[in-house]
C-alpha cells in the first residue's frame, strides 16, 4: 500500500511540475530550463580530446598524436526579466586549466597559479584563453536560445586582434573564429536549446538543430532526442549518434597552425542532458568517436578523434 501511495504521489508531482492532462488522458510534459533571478549557478565546463593523425608524405605515411584537456568554471545569473519572455544572463568566467600533450612539448596553465604566465603564444589555448575572467551578457529567448550577446571588452578584443596591422591574416581568421558568437554559446550555455518548445508525450522524439565545434571544424546537425528515463528528480534526454558525416569543408588543426579541408569523415557517439524537475540544467555530455578523411597543406590525412565535453552544475546560490 505505502508503494502504491508513493507511485501516485510522484506522480502528481511531475503531472503538476511538467504535466498537461489531454482530453485522451495521455500524460504530455513541457521540457523548461529555468533561470530564476538573483540566483547564481557555477558551472564546470570540460573537453577532453585524444587526436590521432596520420599524414602522406610520398609513399610513407607519418604518424601524430594530441591530447587536450580543458575545465572552464564560470557562473550564470539572471540579471533582469525583460518583455515577451526574454531573460537577460550575465556569464563571469572564472578560471581555466588547461593541458596539451604532443609527442614534443607538454604545455600545462592553472589560472589559479598567480605564478603561472598564460601560454598565449600556443595557438591552441587561444580557443579557451580569450574568454578568461571576462563577462558575457547573453540575451535568452523563451524557448531558452541565444539570441543576441553583448561584451565590452568583446568588441574591444575583436578590434584589437583583427586590426589591419596587428595580425597576419591566418590569425585575423583564427581569433574571428575563437571570438564567434556561436564558439561562446558553444561553450557557456549549458542548454543547447535542444528542448522542444511544444508539449511531448514520454516516447515522442523530436531533432533541434544542434551546432557543436569539434576542435577545428563544426557539426551543424539534427539529433534524434528521446526521454530515455524520468523520475522525481528529472528528466534524462538523449540522442545516440550512429554513422553520421559532417559536411564537407575547412579544418584547423591548432598543433600544426594550419587549415586542410575535409572530404569525408564518420561519427558515432551519444547526446544526453539531464533537466531537474524545477527546470534546472544540471549537466549535459557529447560523446563521439570521429574518424575524418582530407588533404592539409597539399598533402592526404586520415584523423581519429575521442571528444568529451560535458557541462556540469556545481551549485546554485542567492544572494
């Protein structure tokens, strides 16, 4: 009987959370990520990624390898509740640490170490090291999209590092890119705007429009979202990734300071996001295996790649 009561109980409680009866009596829910305001939630953004490469050069092919490991702790806080459902965000980035390893030289930067000096000259911490102890405003829509994102100092560092004699044009492009919009939402909004912004039944699914960079290149895709699991705790969405191309086009690879083009490529992998309850986006994870194929520098590569990322919530506070 106490089980019983205790399965009603729940749920009521997600029915009054998320749910909407229907006429047919099918249990639908609303998928929101809320942002309350004066509540502050820190977040630890992590990439891991384990590069292997493999170059033509006449006959004999050579062999390279990278591995990155990058955390980025930085907080969100609603700052203001605007008209027709727009949230203003403040986005203070805190710290960094940040590792690279090649077969020739391992490079190592806490930001917490006041003795330690930002390795700016590697091309490749410039992708995370822009946006150190900065403060973004993104505007979110409704339905939890970036729509607009302004900076100061982002105007000013866009200016400075793309004036006409401070760079060579290779690093004009390049900073262009580390200093993108889509690279900051990319890499600070922990949603991804993957909930469908209409009610769903628990076995729907339903394909946002996803944009992922994928260390060099980007993947501009439409996953197929599913509830695989809920509870009184949340909701676990997840998307499985099972032989997808990404598009033809420009590759950087960071360790080599130059841009190749790729023909083919091949990805597995998994999606998931994990939505409290309340409406709280307490994690999210990309897991892909990558396999791509191309020429850099006049010369055929063959690339496999491990990518991690995940974005998790370390906690909320109000003051």
């Amino acid at each position: 009987m106490r089980k019983e009561l205790l399965t009603i109980i729940t749920m009521m409680f997600l029915l009054t959370v998320f749910g909407n009866a229907q006429e047919n009596d099918a249990m639908t829910y609303r998928l929101r990520a809320k942002l309350p305001l004066a509540v502050t939630s820190k977040y630890k953004f992590t990439e891991i990624q384990d590069i292997k490469r493999k170059l033509k050069i006449g006959r004999d092919w050579e062999e390279m390898s990278l591995q990155r490991k990058v955390s980025l702790f930085y907080s969100l806080r609603a700052a203001d509740k605007l008209a027709n459902g727009f949230t203003d965000v403040k986005i203070s980035v805190d710290s960094i640490v940040y590792e690279l390893t090649s077969p020739d030289k391992k490079v190592i930067y806490n930001s917490w170490d006041i003795s330690a000096f930002p390795p700016i000259n590697e091309t490749d911490f410039l992708r995370y090291g822009f946006g150190v102890e900065q403060d973004y405003n993104f505007l979110y829509s409704p339905y939890s999209e970036v729509s607009k994102i302004t900076s100061e100092h982002l105007v000013k560092k866009r200016e400075l590092f793309t004036g006409a004699d401070v760079a060579p044009s290779k690093m004009k492009d390049l900073v262009k890119e580390y200093l993108s919009d889509r690279m900051l939402v990319f890499i600070f909004d922990p949603m991804k705007n993957i909930l469908p912004d209409y009610d769903i039944q628990l076995e729907d699914t339903w394909s946002p429009t996803v944009d992922i960079e994928m260390g060099g290149y980007w993947w501009n895709f439409k996953p197929e979202f599913k509830i695989s699991s809920y509870d009184r705790s949340g909701f676990l969405l997840e998307s499985d990734i099972d032989s997808v191309r990404v598009d033809k086009g420009p590759v950087y690879f960071s360790d080599m300071e130059s841009w190749g083009t790729i023909s083919d490529s091949h990805i597995d992998g998994k999606i998931s996001s994990f939505l409290s309850t309340q409406g709280r986006q307490e994690s999210a994870l990309l897991n892909f295996d990558v396999k791509l194929m191309g020429e850099v520098g006049g010369r055929e590569f063959t690339q496999t790649q491990n990518i991690f990322y995940s974005w998790e919530l370390l906690g909320t506070y109000k003051f």
